[in-house]
C-alpha cells in the first residue's frame, strides 16, 4: 500500500447515500484497503432493494438510518454528492462537527491517483462497458488491477459479491470510469487516457473539447477511436497514441469481418503496426460493443498488454448488469431484456442491436426523472419513433420519483404525443405494474421485450417478473 493510500485509510469514513451505482464502489475500494467505512442510504430507509443491503452489512459497513445518528464526530469524513442537499440530517451533522466533505468525484481521483498506474476510460458513452472490459483483460492477464464501475461486472459477481460494480486488487494497475458531465474529469492522472466518443449529453461541444483535450495532454499514453471525427480532432493534445476505428484505414487497431448475431458478435482484429491479425469472439452483442472491445484492447496494448492477449481475454467477458442483459425467453417465446439505456445515444444503440435482428420489439420506458425528461425529450421521443418500425411498440410509465421539488406537470404523456408525432406507436400508462400486465396481454411468440431506464435497481426485479408472466 503507497502512503497516500495509508493516509486514506487511517481514518473513518461515512458515505451518505452508500447503495447509489457510484457510491457504492468507492466503499469497498476503501473497506478493501483497510478502511473503517459507514453509510446511511435514503432507499434502505424505504425499504428499497434490502439484499443490497444486507449484503453491505454482511461485509462489515456499519448502516445507519439518514437521520444524522451515523455522524459521531469530526475524525470522519463525509462522502456526499454534490447534489445533496444541505438540509440532509448528515450534512448538517457534520457541518456542526466540522467533519471534511468529499464529492464522489473528489474521492475516486483520490483513490485514482493514489495507485501507481492508473488507466481512465473517457467518453460520452460505453465508459462501464470498456471499463469491465479492460478491467476483465487486465485481471486475464494477470495484473490483479483495481477496478471502480458504476455498473455490476457479471466477470467478478457471485453469490457472495451480488454487487460487484468494483474490484480490490492488489496490483499496481487502478482501472476507472472518468465523467465528463460534472467536469471531474479534470482531477484525473491517467498513465494511459482512453477517449471512446465525443458527443452532447450534458455539456457543450466546446466545454467537452476543452475537457477531453486537456484529459488527453496529462496522459502518458491515450487509446482514441479515429472513427469518431471529434475523438480524432483531439489527437495532437496527446503525448503518444495508441489508435482505434473500425472504418478508418489509419488505425493502429483495427476490425474486419465483423458478423452479428442476436446475442454476439465476432470479427478478426487487425494490428496494423506488425500486419498480425486475431480472431475475436464477444459474448455481448452489436456494433457498439465492438468499438467498446476495440476500445479496451487499445488500452490495455497503452498499458502493456499483448494484443493477442487482450483479444483473448476478451473471449470470456460476458458484459454488465443491465447492459442489453437477457433476462430469459418464456415458455411461449417471448425474450425479455434488461437495459440501462436513458439517453438517446444508448437507447439508439440498444434500439439498433435489436433491430439487426427478425422480431417485433416492445420497449418499455422508465424515464430516470422529470428533470432529464424535459431536457431531452424530444431527441428521445425521435429516437424511440425511427429507430422502431411499425410493428413494434413503446410503453411509457411516470418518470423515477424519489421526491424533491421538481416541476411534475409534463411527464411521459409528452413523449407519447412526440412518439406518435414522428410517426411511432406508443402507449403511456402512468403505473409500472399496469404497464407489466399490457405487455402481457399483447406479447407474441417471437417478440423481444426490452425494459429500459436508469436510477432506479428495481428495474431488474421487474424485468424478471416480466419474464415469469409471460
């Protein structure tokens, strides 16, 4: 362990908010390091997801209810989000004790730049999928890496670790997931840089090439996609390059003879640098996986890995929670999956995966609030009009509600109106569980049923009470 880990764990800690996708990973990267680590968590409050839970406790994290009694004094220090309110008991808890407070963001580069070869995934989208990818890689090839995710790796869970969105590892090689969209990407010290995509989600064109630019300036080494035009732009920011693309001749790394199938996908990559070539078998589907794998065999070749090497453990990574995840097939034919897609880059891409393939499809949508809904409704609803044909469907429940003082007058019916609009079919039916029993009722042998949104674990627990319905 380097010092600067020892002075992360020499004194206790205390996560408001401990189950969310991305508190939860940097609590047991620190309890994995010997850190004394508690918690509180609205949703356990409620009664959400108590197996979480539960299995927190069973590791020894010390949970409390979020009524400030976990706060006892000002050794700790408060890990909060940035948009935790300050009338939030643990908030005014450790204000009075004069506890430090610590973002997520603050506490993973940290973490990051404690370890002595870190390797940071950037972009708009396919960070977790390239993350568990190199991560996989790595752990294949040996190096016992660190990995911090926001989503549950299927590699590394088991009975005993249901929740593997992070892994403790001994070696000297930490693997993240850097964000963009708060603009903590600037804390980060990679050795190796990867940038999969530049595209709007939360911020403008012109912040992200500042961000992404300067990103790739502090890294030893960056794996960029030369297919993607503004990723490309970028190149001269860094310092050497180890290059991705599947359309551009120039890439170091390259694919060809790519075929889909419904739940894969194969192709020969190409090491344009020796004229050696691999075959790749993924377990994960569509063309976005693709350059996720392309992506992460970049990264891990910028950190010493084989080529060969990297293609090969990639024959065995069988993806993430929640990322185009077959739940199952009934009985009777009918496939549901489980996907996190809330924006209209994932649910276009999730979208395009099914349609490569025979089937009607019924997409049913979990707006992840009222907030983003507003916001990028319109791009959604256009997504979700085009990339489906006229036989398939879109179900539409409320948006996520945890509570708050949003502004609730336009939900889903908006999207539906937009839907229809562009020339699409949907329903809006404001309950999740009148939702289930409609899919029910119209779902033929054949069709794919995928259950889409994000913020929200019980998605999945719905997902498989899907499936036993039909």
């Amino acid at each position: 362990m380097t010092s600067a880990h020892h002075e992360l764990t020499s004194h206790p800690w205390f996560f408001c908010g401990i189950g969310g996708s991305g508190m939860l990973p940097l609590a047991l990267i620190l309890k994995g390091h010997g850190a004394q680590v508690a918690g509180s968590d609205r949703s356990r409050d409620q009664g959400r997801t108590p197996e979480k839970f539960a299995w927190l406790e069973s590791l020894g994290f010390d949970l409390h209810p979020q009524d400030g009694s976990g706060i006892t004094g000002a050794e700790q220090t408060l890990v909060a989000s940035a948009a935790v309110e300050d009338t939030v008991p643990e908030v005014v808890r450790a204000k009075e004790f004069g506890c430090p407070r610590m973002s997520r963001a603050e506490l993973l580069a940290t973490l990051f730049n404690a370890a002595p070869f870190g390797v940071a995934i950037g972009g708009t989208s396919g960070k977790s999928t390239v993350t568990g990818m190199t991560g996989w890689i790595m752990t294949h090839a040996g190096r016992d890496p660190t990995i911090m995710n926001g989503a549950v790796m299927k590699n590394f869970a088991s009975p005993d670790a249901p929740f593997a969105s992070a892994r403790v590892g001994e070696g000297e090689v930490f693997v993240s997931e850097v964000d963009e969209s708060d603009g903590s990407i600037a804390l980060y010290r990679p050795k190796v840089a990867v940038l999969g995509n530049v595209s709007l989600d939360h911020k403008s064109l012109e912040e992200l090439r500042q961000l992404f630019g300067d990103f790739l300036t502090r890294a030893d080494v960056s794996a960029i996609n030369l297919d993607d035009a503004e990723t490309a732009a970028l190149a001269p920011h860094a310092k050497a390059l180890v290059t991705f693309g599947i359309t551009s001749p120039d890439a170091q790394i390259g694919a060809t003879e790519v075929f889909e199938g419904p739940t894969s996908l194969t192709a020969t990559v190409l090491d344009r640098r020796d004229g050696s070539s691999h075959a790749l078998a993924l377990k994960v589907p569509g063309r976005h996986n693709l350059y996720n794998a392309l992506a992460a065999i970049a990264a891990a070749n910028a950190a010493g890995v084989a080529v060969a090497d990297a293609v090969a453990g990639l024959g065995s990574f069988v993806g993430l929670a929640r990322r185009f995840d077959i739940v199952g097939t009934s009985p009777s034919g009918v496939t549901v999956i489980d996907d996190f897609g809330h924006n209209p880059d994932k649910v276009s891409a999730t979208l395009a995966t099914l349609k490569a393939h025979p089937g009607r499809v019924i997409a049913f949508f979990q707006p992840h609030g009222y907030g983003p809904l507003k916001q990028m409704g319109r791009e959604l609803a256009q997504v979700l009009a085009t990339r489906l044909g006229p036989d398939d469907m879109t179900i539409l429940c409320d948006p996520v509600y945890f509570g708050g003082t949003v502004d609730r007058s336009e939900g889903s019916e908006r999207i539906v109106r937009l839907i229809e609009a562009d020339g699409g079919k949907a329903e809006y039916l404001p309950s999740r569980e009148d939702c289930a029993a409609r899919i029910a009722e119209i779902a033929k042998p054949g069709d794919r049923v995928v259950v889409m949104g994000a913020r929200d674990d019980t998605l999945t627990v719905f997902a498989k009470d899907l499936l036993a319905r039909l």
